[in-house]
C-alpha cells in the first residue's frame, strides 16, 4: 500500500523525535508534547542544545540521531538551512530511514524536495516553517499562538500537515515548492533586517548619549509597525517621503562623521523609501528628482576595517 495514503500515518498522538535541539527544535517539541504528542527522544551536541532540551523536554532522553530516527512516528528535522541536505542525505546513507515515518523539516528556504532521498525510502516528508524568531526558551511556546507556518505537503499529508500546524498554535500558510525561496526572502527581509535596523538606531542614539534606547525608540517603531502593516506605504512620513532633500543631506552628513558603516544601509532604504512614496502619489516627481540627487552624491563605498 502506498504510504502516502495509508490511514496509519495518522494516529492520535505520534511518537515525536527530533534532531537538533536548538532554538527552534526544542520549542516545537516542546509544542507537540503540550499538544498531547510524547517526545520519546532528541539529539543535541553542544551543551548549550543539550541544557535547552532538558529544559523544555525534562525527562527525554538525548541520543544519536539514529536512535531519534528508530524511535519516532514523526521526526523533526530542526537545522539549519544549508545543513539539511546532507543530513537527509546521511539518514539515507546510513539505512535510518524507516518506511512509514513522518520527516518534517522547519527550513524556509527547502520545500519537500530536500527530502526526496528520505521519501523515496518510504518517508512522509512535510515542510513546516514557523514565521517566528527564536530565543530558544519557553516564552516561544505562548509566541507560537497564532504564528503563521509556511507549509508544503503532498496532497495527502496535507491534513497531517494542518493538524500539527493547529496543535502547535499556528496557522498554515500553503507554499508550492517554487514559492519558499521567496517567502522565505521576505521574512527575512522583514525580520532579520528590522532587528539589524533597529539595533543600529539604538547605537547611534547611544552616540548621543541617550542611555536607554528602548524608551525612545519603542513608541515610535511600534506605530510605525503598526501603521505600515495596516495601510503599507499609505503609513510613510518623514523626510524622505515628504522630499525634505535638506534634511536627509544634514543626515548623510552627520552619518558619514559619526558612523559611516550605516551610511550604505541608509541611502540603500532612503532610495527605496522614495521609489515606494513616488509611486504611490505620496512624493511628488520634482521634490523625489532633488532628493534622489542628494543620495547619489553620497559617499557610500567601502568602509575602511
């Protein structure tokens, strides 16, 4: 019988397993057990994966990797992207493969392709991508409410899919396999950018010798979060989508004495700022013309290290 459609893959409660007890492994093992699912075992090598599973996972024992894969219905494949390949590649070498086991990876950029080696030993493979950054601790458990979860699945496991999805707190986003790239881009775009972005603001009011950051920057950037997520470029202000050319130039300058390392990063997203306001009607061609030139006059070349 085909696996893919065998109703046994879908018992009430799976024997969880998962390889990788890092930040985002131990949490969602953390997850399903919460859920009802008992995590019979997990792998960890550092002492930093090995403190975190005793703290979200007490009591599950750590073994190798090919102990967790002959244990569990479902494994979780939780490392990182550019790992995955040679891990399913090694299961498969190593005959730890089991004809009938769930394999689900947390990867954004990899679909189901990754684990066709896996698959063609009788593996289910899923792809299931918590938008969500990780601090590795209990507090992403009740973060995991509501989260959305890029996932890809055959046709057949996609209630499997969906079921786990739900059990964990969040909601499935569905992804063809050419999709996730560019999901995954955005995400990070969006996040890992925004996080860098802000950790430099609050280095340069430090600069200034504003001694707590957060106070200031707090406010302002959760309108600004609030506001662009509601109404998208309708939310811009600022003096790059007002064309204030003087202003950014006193910016540029000011950034070029103090901190010219950022200096790159803000013309690159003052240029987009202003593509997005002319666009979008809220700036207007001759202001964007002046303000443009300002940018293109900056020096922003290569930082001496």
């Amino acid at each position: 019988m085909d696996p893919l459609h065998d109703s046994a893959v879908r018992p009430a409660r799976l024997a969880v397993g998962v390889v990788g007890a890092g930040r985002v492994g131990a949490v969602l093992g953390a997850a399903l057990a919460r859920a009802g699912h008992p995590v019979v075992a997990v792998s960890a090598v550092s002492q930093a994966s090995r403190e975190r599973a005793a703290l979200l996972l007490p009591g599950v024992e750590v073994v190798t990797v090919d102990e967790v894969m002959s244990r569990a219905d479902l494994v979780l494949l939780t490392v990182p992207d550019d790992a995955l390949p040679d891990l399913v590649a090694g299961l498969v070498a190593t005959g730890a493969v089991r004809r009938g086991t769930l394999v689900a990876h947390t990867s954004g950029r990899h679909g189901l392709a990754v684990l066709d080696p896996a698959t063609q030993q009788g593996a289910l493979p899923l792809a299931l991508h918590p938008a969500l950054p990780f601090a590795g601790t209990a507090v992403d458990l009740e973060r995991l409410s509501g989260a959305s979860f890029g996932v890809t699945a055959p046709d057949p496991l996609r209630p499997v899919a969906e079921a786990l999805v739900v059990e964990m707190g969040g909601e499935p986003v569905w992804l063809t396999e050419q999709q996730r790239p560019l999901w995954h881009a955005a995400l990070a775009h969006g996040a890992n950018h925004l996080t860098t972005l802000v950790a430099s603001s609050a280095d340069l009011l430090r600069e200034i010798g504003v001694e707590n950051p957060g106070l200031v920057l707090g406010p302002l950037l959760g309108a600004a979060l609030d506001g662009s997520l509601r109404s998208g470029d309708a939310a811009l202000t600022g003096p790059v989508a007002r064309g204030d050319a003087d202003t950014v130039r006193a910016h540029l300058d000011a950034l070029a004495r103090v901190a010219p390392e950022v200096l790159p990063s803000y013309v690159a997203m003052a240029r987009l700022t202003a593509d997005r306001a002319l666009a979008s009607g809220r700036l207007g061609p001759d202001r964007a013309a002046a303000l443009l030139g300002v940018l293109a006059a900056s020096p922003t070349g290569s930082v001496p290290r």
